[in-house]
C-alpha cells in the first residue's frame, strides 16, 4: 500500500496536510516505527515534508461503526424500518429512546443496535412514563449498555449533571436557552424560577453579561444536582441557587429583577403575580406554555389582561414556538415587556 512516511517530529504537519488533500486513506490507521510515521493513503501525489513510499507491512483497520439500517436489516421489516423514529434525545452518554407500541417487543434487539449505532452513548433507556407531577418528574428504563440513569451534559460550553428520573430536563431546549442567554444586557440580575438542576442559571451565567442570577427550585433533588452544577461550572460567584417554592421564597429575596424567565410550560401563568411584584419597571419576563398555535393569539391576549389586573401591564415582545410538545402543540415563549 501507499503511505506517507515522515520523521515523527513532523507528523502533525504531514497529518493536517493529508487531511486536508482528503489523501488520507479512509479504511486505515497510520503506523509508528522506528521514528517514523507511515500515513496509509488513498491515492498517489506528492506530500510536503514526507516520503510517499510502497510499504510491505499492512496497516491495522479502522474499525467503523455500523449505520443503524444495516445493523436492524432482517431483523425489522422494511414498515417497521419507517416506524422508528431516527433523531432520539441524547442526554450526555444516554440515549433516550422512543419507539412505538408496534416495535415494544422488540425493543431491547432495536436497543442494542442504537448502542453499536452511537459510540458516544454508554446507556440506552426507553420513557416509561411521561413528565408528571409538581416536580415534572419521568420515569425510564434501562434497556441496553451500563446501568445508570445519571450523565453529565455539555450544552452552550457549561456541564450538567442530572439525573433522568430525579431532576427535569430536556436537551431539546439548548437553543432556547441560547436565545435567552443572548437578550442579557451587561449588569442584569436575572430571577429564573422553576431552576431545576439549573441549566437556564448555568447557561445565562456563562454566556451573558449578567450581574446575578438567582434560580428557585421546589425539588430537593433537582436543587442537590443544581449545587453541583454550579460548583462543576465554578458559577459560585455569578449564581445563587434557593431550594423551595417560588411563592414563598422570591418575596423574600430583597431586591427586583432585569429580567425573570418562567419555565413551567403547565402552570407558569398561575405564578404571574409572584413575578411582577419583583420585577423592575421595564423588566422582560420570559413565560413558557404550552399551545397549539391557533391559541397562541389569544393566550396574549389573555396574559396581557392578568398583568393589566395586577397593577402592571406588559407588552407582548414576541411570541416564540421553541419546542414541540406533540404533533400540533408547541412549547411557546411569551417574551413579555413590563411597562411599570
Ligand atoms: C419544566 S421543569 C424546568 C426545570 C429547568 N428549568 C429546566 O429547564 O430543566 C419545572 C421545574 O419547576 C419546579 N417547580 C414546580 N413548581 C414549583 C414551585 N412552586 N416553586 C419552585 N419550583 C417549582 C419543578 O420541580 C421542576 O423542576
């Protein structure tokens, strides 16, 4: 076979360039010997700072990892094949799986071919139970790989642990997250209640201006994991996090906030009032819903009326569908001005 053969001092060099001329031969690894490294490749040229030799020895082979299709073809039929859904949710090294009731039984053969199919996830878990409760909370399975139902995530350059039945959380909502991230202007102190294991604190913490960012969470659990993170994240200086119910916790913080996000899709509405007593006149408040969007307009309409009552009208910034709860249903964020 061909090969690149040069001195090991400029192997990285050599290695960029070969990469970049796609002359590296796909199938193969190089090979270190006696001070040399031989780049096995896929076609005759001319390589700066190498020596393109014929060598004798064979290169090992680079082991590639099987697509999905081929690793179920003959197992699932060709309508079984269309059923599965291919983008599943990864949470760190767990793959969240969801397959239709027509494949249950064969879940966990569907399951091993997602862990051969992934070499970044350790664990494959199905839903069992969907997000319920005051705390959100799932429950999951173990179907295939190690037996853990805890990961660390990385999203908008911050770590998360959690753990997918104690704490909430969706991976979906990285871009979200950006989004709010991004409307921080420099010195805000931000209220984000319903914290969770905290990943809205961590992300705006770490990629915004924000003076302060406070997180409220009623799950004990969820607060243990949101400690860490922010220890994990060395956030300590730009967070505080508070393990309770917002309605009796925020009163008691002594100060008013730039801006409070409310990410409780099912009752965030009903906590209005808690909000808009500390938010600063100007202040956005980000309020997240669940909805179809035939009712988008009117939820508006509705939310403007509740913050009319309270003594502190809004205008409605934005109506922004970020996430889709089911076929026609939208996870929806009313980005709202506070007027006074
Ligand atoms: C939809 S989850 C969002 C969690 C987190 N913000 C995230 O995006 O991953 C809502 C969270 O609100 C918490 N929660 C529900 N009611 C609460 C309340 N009255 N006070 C504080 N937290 C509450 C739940 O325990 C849950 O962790």
């Amino acid at each position: 076979m061909l090969a690149a053969a040069t001195e090991l001092r400029h192997a990285e060099q050599v290695r960029k360039y070969l990469s970049a001329k796609k002359l590296l031969h796909p199938d193969f690894l190089p090979v270190k010997e006696l001070g040399f490294i031989y780049f096995p490749l896929a076609k005759k040229a001319a390589v700066p700072s190498a020596k393109v030799v014929l060598v004798k020895f064979s290169f090992p082979a680079k082991k590639h990892q099987p697509a999905l299709d081929d690793l179920l073809k003959g197992k699932l039929t060709v309508r079984e094949l269309t059923l599965l859904p291919r983008s599943q949710e990864i949470v760190g090294n767990l793959l969240i799986l969801e397959i239709p009731p027509e494949l249950e039984k064969k879940e966990k053969m569907i399951a091993e071919a997602f862990l051969q199919a992934n070499k970044h996830v350790a664990t494959i878990v199905r839903k069992q139970r969907m997000h319920g409760g005051v705390y959100r909370l799932r429950k999951v399975r173990i179907l295939a790989g190690k037996k853990t139902k805890e990961a660390v995530h990385q999203e908008n350059g911050v770590k998360l642990k959690i753990h997918l039945e104690n704490t909430y959380f969706s991976a979906r909502l990285a871009n979200e997250r950006l989004r709010i991230a991004q409307q921080v202007k420099p010195g805000e102190e931000v209220l984000v209640m319903f914290s969770g294991a905290a990943p809205y604190p961590l992300v705006i913490a770490k990629r915004s201006p924000a003076k302060m960012v406070y997180g409220i969470e009623i799950n004990p659990l969820a607060h243990r994991y949101a400690i860490e993170n922010v220890a994990l994240n060395k956030l300590e200086k730009k967070i505080r996090i508070f393990q309770g119910d917002v309605r009796e916790v925020v009163p008691k913080i002594r100060k008013k906030f730039d801006r409070v996000v409310m990410p409780l899709p099912k009752t965030g509405e009903e906590f209005l009032d808690v909000t808009l007593r500390k938010a600063k006149p100007g202040a956005i408040v980000h309020l997240y819903a669940f909805l179809e969007e035939k009712y988008f307009a009117a939820e508006a309409k509705k939310i403007k009326e509740i913050c009319k009552q309270q003594g502190h009208p809004v205008r409605v910034l934005r109506t922004v569908p970020c996430g889709q709860f089911s076929p026609y249903v939208f996870r929806v964020c009313f980005d709202l001005k506070v007027l006074r």
